[in-house]
C-alpha cells in the first residue's frame, strides 16, 4: 500500500470503495467511454476532411481536438480497468 494516498490512485480507490456502488461506476464509465469514442470517430473523419481544403492552423486545431479525444477514451479506460482491480480485490 501507497505511504502518500493522495498521489496513489489504487490507495485513493481504496477509499472510496465502501462509498461507491463500483458496478454502477464501471457502467457510466463505460457509456462515457463509448460517447468518446464516437467523438473520436467522427473526429478523425473531420481531420480527413479538412486535410486538403483547410489552412495548416484548422487542421492543426483539429487534430489536436482528435488527439484530446483520443486521451479522454484512454483515461476512461483506465479508470474502468481500475475499478475492476478494485472489484477483484474486494
């Protein structure tokens, strides 16, 4: 177990885990992984798009957005894999 709780993400779990209905925190992880992941979808299609037609700055500015989009999913996923190790553990 982690000596510093507020930086240890598995000890900050932990905490909380008498708190939360974990099975419920999965779920509206996973819909909200989902809503992004759509998001990334029509995103890159975007940046496909503007590729040709548009400035370098446009095109900049959107591929940034795809690449925050790409890194929400990743975070979500993290977060749900880490609930379920709680799970586990429990």
């Amino acid at each position: 177990m982690c000596r510093i709780p507020s930086i240890c993400t598995r000890c900050r779990l932990r905490a909380v885990k008498g708190r939360v209905d974990i099975d419920k925190e999965i779920e509206k992880a996973n819909t909200k992984r989902d809503k992004a992941s759509q998001t990334v979808l029509k995103q890159r299609k975007i940046v496909e798009n503007v590729r040709e037609a548009a400035s370098k700055a446009v095109v900049e500015l959107e591929e940034q957005k795809l690449r925050d989009a790409e890194a929400e999913v990743n975070a979500l996923q993290e977060g749900i894999e880490q609930f379920r190790m709680l799970k586990l553990e429990g």
